[in-house]
C-alpha cells in the first residue's frame, strides 16, 4: 500500500486541520523553515484552507529564526548555523533587531533569551494539529495543554518521561488505515528513520511523535533544543 494514498487521506481532504474550513491549499507538516536544504523528501503534506496556510509563516519564519540564535548565541548572520534562517536574518534587518532586542544579559558573557511566547505557542500548536490530522485524524478542538521548554532545562527524570512516554500502550489500538496503525504492524514503507516511537523528519533537526492515551498527544523535538508537548483530553 502506497503511505501516500491511506483512506485516511480522503477524510482529510475535506477540512482544514488547523480551523475546520474548506482546504484549498495544502501545507507542510512541519513547514521548510524549520529543517534544512536538502529538505527531506515527500515531507507530510495536509490540507489547509488558504487563510491558515499563510497565517502561520511568520510565526514560524520567527521561530525558526529564534531558535538559531540562540543556539548560537547571537543574531550575528556568519555566527548561525541554518543556512535559510541565515537568508531570511540577511533580508530582514528588523526581524534580527527584534531577536536581538530579546536578549537579556545575565552577566558580562552570558545572556537569557525571552521568547515571544504567543507566537511560539501558535506555531507549537499548529504543528501538533499537523501531526495528529496526519497521523490519526484531525484536533480541532482546544487542547487541554499546550508546552514547551528547551530540552537542556528538563532533569533527567523529565526528560526521559518526555522521550519515552507513551511507548506502551498496547490497549489503544490505532484506527485501521491511520499510519499508526500501519506503523504498529511495521507495514509502514516510511522514508523516515524511527527512533523508539518518535519519527525522525531530519536528524538533529526535527522529530515528533503522536500517541492515542485515551485523548491525543503530540510531542516535537525542534532543532534538539525546543521541546514541545500539546495534549487534547
Ligand atoms: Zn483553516
């Protein structure tokens, strides 16, 4: 069976998996600003209404942007490590004051970074939306979390909570012809490399797992920095 072509697929093309509507458009999940030329191939694709599908690209343009930065410790362009948030920083002075504009100087060397939290929020939910339409079915309801954290601040014990939640659930079965449940029987010809139950978009990049515990979680890895967990009841 082509993964491309689950029944699944059908259901989806008749909502927008971020607010309900019509889908005229289809969007990437994640989007191309948050990994890397050469992007990975057939990256999932769901459907979206023209209106969400453009009212995320600045938050995610930011975001990605946010996350260089300060994993490199600087809006300085020869300093970054991303090759496309390097050409959007290039052509776009006041997005690099604005990050710039964020940092908090701690001590002579050492500097905090305030994110601007509703636009990383909005970006973290819609991605969760993505993934669960793609992997399950569509969320469209308001989750009953929405977090993130970088993955440096979690103790141990949270961070292997976060990284192995969920492995074992064997009493929720997946829906017949979701992707979950052709990945639970191994039938799923996937391009992308697994790493315990999470799927791995682009290596040190982006990876991202969604489980059924009785409602919905989705839980993202960005750049191996941002941690991200959203959860519907
Ligand atoms: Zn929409």
């Amino acid at each position: 069976m082509d993964p491309r072509h689950l029944f699944i697929d059908e259901r989806l093309t008749g909502v927008c998996v971020y607010c309900g509507a019509h889908p005229d458009t289809r969007d990437h999940v994640p989007s191309k600003v948050l990994v890397d030329d050469p992007y990975p191939p057939e990256l999932p694709v769901v459907g979206a209404c023209e209106s969400c599908n453009a009212s995320f690209s600045l938050d995610e343009q930011y975001l990605a942007c946010f996350l260089d930065c300060v994993i490199c410790g600087g809006t300085d362009t020869s300093g970054l490590r991303r090759p496309n948030v390097k050409r959007i920083l290039e052509v776009n002075p006041a997005l690099k004051r604005r990050i710039d504009g964020s940092r908090r100087r701690q001590e002579p060397d050492y500097f905090l970074w305030e994110p601007e939290t509703d636009r990383v929020k909005n970006v973290v939910l819609k991605l969760a939306r993505g993934h669960a339409a793609y992997e399950l079915y569509p969320k469209l309801e308001e989750p009953a979390v929405v977090g993130f954290v970088p993955l440096q601040t979690l103790s141990g014990a949270e961070r292997s909570a976060f990284d192995q939640l969920a492995t074992d659930k064997p009493e929720l079965w997946p829906e017949i012809g979701s992707r979950a449940f052709l990945r639970a029987l191994c039938k799923f010809p996937d391009r992308f490399e697994h790493s315990g139950d999470w799927i791995v978009v682009q290596p040190g990049r982006y990876r991202y797992a969604v489980a059924e515990t009785g409602g919905v979680l989705v839980r993202m890895v960005l750049s191996e920095y941002l941690a991200c967990m959203v959860s519907w009841d």
